[in-house]
C-alpha cells in the first residue's frame, strides 16, 4: 500500500471514529439523506447521494460577508459521513432495493423500473430513498425518519441531443490555472454572489430548446468539483435559470482512477482528465442513440478530454465549444486540437463569449 493510500484509510479511520463517538455521546447533529441529481432512461435508473450529519447552514445571501461565506465551506468540508448504513430506494411498483452507503457516506444504486413514475417536473422523475438501518453506534441518535427523493433526468424521445458542460471557468470564473485565486473564489463566495458569464444561461437556455421550441434536450454537468459544493452548484444552476441537469462531482478520496488518462497526461490533470472521460462515457453509454454538444474552457484539459470523447465515441458529438479564459499559452494547446477534429467533421469552436457560440450553434441548426 503507497503512502498516499496508508494517509487516506488512516484519515478514513479517524473520521469514522470521531463521527460514531459523537454520536454515542448525543453530539452529532441531525443526520442528512442527499440525493443528487441523476439520469437513465424508461428501463434504468442511476441514484447516487450521501448520508451524514447534517451541517448546519442557514441559507446564503448575496450580502453575505467573505467570512461568513468561508465559515459555511469549513461546515462544507468538515463533513461527518455515515458508513455502514441500509438504505431503501421504493420503485412506483411498491418494489424496495436496497443499498450500503460505502466509507464516504456514498450509495449508488442501479434500478430498472417496471414503469416512470409521475415526472416532480419536466424530465425529471422522484425514486423515494430512505435510511432503514443505522450502523451499531448510531443507536443513541433519536428516532426519526431520514429520507430524501432522487431526481431522476429521463431524456424524451423527442430530445435531438444532449449537451455535457463543465461549471469551472465554462460557466462561471473560478480561475483554476491559479489555485491561490480559485481557492479565494470558491472558498469566500456562495451561490447567491457567484455570477455566470454573460450570454451563457441564454445560450444553453436556446440549446436545451433546440429547433423544437421545447426544453427535451437534456444537460449534464461534468466537473472536477468537490461533491461537498454539490448544494452551492445546484442552487447556483436554478438562481440563474440556467438548465438543471445532473451535477457529476468528484469525490476527493485518494482512490484510483476508474478511467485511465492518455499518456503524457500526469499529476492532477491526470485525476481531473480520468474522471470526466469517465463520466462523459458513462453518458454517452447510456443514450447510445442521442448525438452531443461539449462545452468547456481552454482552462485545464477540456480540450483534450473532448477529443480523446470524439475518439471513442465517433460520429457521437456534434460540437465542442471551448471558452478562452484570455490566456495565451492555454489558447495555443487548443489549435492543434481544432485542426486535429476538423479533419474527423466534428467541429471546435474557441469563443471568447457566448454570442459567438450562439451565432454558430443557429448556423449549424442546433437552435433557433
């Protein structure tokens, strides 16, 4: 075992420890059931959430001091999972399937519903989810339902595509090629004072109506951020009417990748390239029929991760749009990138703003 992973199962350890003590002695806040976001279709459906204690925030405003703001992320990070606990996912048949939460307080469950449910809202379909059983230390914790409804993103028949994004510097600045500047901006800021780029909830809003007028085109967010942002992204996405889809996050364990980047590809690009190509074929697995549009930034390795995706998926992606975050070195990596899918007919845009998105996208009758 390397020391990287001997540092991660200790931590793991001392974590789980310090949450089952707390609880034990009556300390451990309220616990709460996630469930994210997720996706499948009429015959499968992917739920994934968490269960931990609940970490007491109040609801951020955009008045919010930068204090305030890094307080609530320490709230965020210093997480309290609950390993070891059974879940209940309830299908519209009545039928129950069961889950483990693993070491980090995850569960992900693979149902295949005998029939959809009735949709909470457009697209979107509710599996209940509840706790059914605790592990042994737990039982000094009052008693009490915790549950939570997935949302599940079902694509209609009628969807002409799907579109993946990335949030970081694609939907709004985070500036990640700096970490001092992007840990500032996502450690001292909330969904209320975070603001998009201009043009772009416009112009997925006119993607996910595609040619038709109605919203079937479905969104996927793939992102290198924490799972622990997942509630900030989330209400960031509905503050600014840009389109709900499934939030894709990383967890921050140590573990090894589940998809293996390229050669060349090392460090942290490497673990932020293995997980989006992972989650991006996940996606395109699951819609074998659905062609896609990608959207990125010249950031860190979006160009790259969407022409290793075209690679394995040809014929499968439509257009890449590529956000120039005004770096020269960065723009320079995505010529050879544009030059090398143009000879494949997939094209690759570098946009310095969304108009210039949306001028092409009418052009290449994605939208009206």
């Amino acid at each position: 075992m390397g020391l990287l992973a001997t540092f991660s199962t200790l931590t793991e350890w001392l974590d789980h420890f310090l949450t089952r003590r707390a609880a034990r002695l009556g300390r451990l806040r309220p616990l709460q059931l996630l469930a994210y976001r997720s996706y499948g279709t009429a015959q499968r459906f992917y739920l994934k959430g968490r269960l931990l204690a609940d970490p007491g925030l109040r609801p951020a405003l955009a008045t919010d001091s930068a204090w305030r703001n890094f307080r609530s992320m320490v709230r965020r990070f210093n997480s309290r999972e609950v390993a070891g606990a059974y879940l209940l996912a309830e299908l519209p048949d009545g039928s129950l399937h069961e889950v483990m939460t693993d070491a980090e307080g995850y569960f992900l469950l693979v149902l295949e519903p005998p029939a959809l449910p009735a949709p909470v809202s457009y697209l979107w379909y509710p599996v209940p989810v509840r706790v059914q059983q605790l592990p042994t230390g737990f039982r000094g914790l009052p008693p009490g339902p915790v549950a939570a409804a997935a949302q599940v993103l079902v694509p209609p028949p009628t969807a002409e595509f799907g579109v993946i994004s990335d949030l970081d510097d694609t939907v709004f600045e985070t500036r990640a090629t700096n970490v001092v500047k992007m840990l500032g901006r996502v450690l001292l800021s909330n969904a209320q004072s975070k603001q998009p780029f201009a043009g772009v909830a416009d112009f997925y809003r006119a993607l996910q109506c595609g040619r038709t007028g109605r919203p079937d085109n479905p969104f996927f967010y793939v992102s290198s951020s924490p799972w622990n942002l997942y509630d900030v992204l989330d209400e960031f996405l509905r503050l600014h009417a840009i389109p709900p889809g499934p939030l894709l996050l990383r967890d921050l364990g140590l573990g090894r990748p589940k998809t293996t980047p390229p050669p060349g590809v090392t460090g942290s690009a490497a673990i932020h390239f293995a997980h989006k190509l992972h989650e991006i074929d996940d996606i395109l697995t699951t819609y074998p029929a659905l062609p896609f549009v990608l959207c990125g930034d010249s950031g860190q390795e979006d160009a790259r991760i969407y022409r290793e995706v075209v690679r394995r998926h040809p014929g499968r992606i439509r257009v890449v749009y590529i956000r120039d975050v005004q770096e020269p070195v960065r723009a320079a990596l995505v010529g050879p990138i544009m030059a090398e899918l143009a000879t494949e007919g997939v094209p690759m845009l570098l946009v310095s703003e969304y108009a210039a998105a949306a001028s092409h996208a009418r052009q290449l009758g994605l939208m009206v």
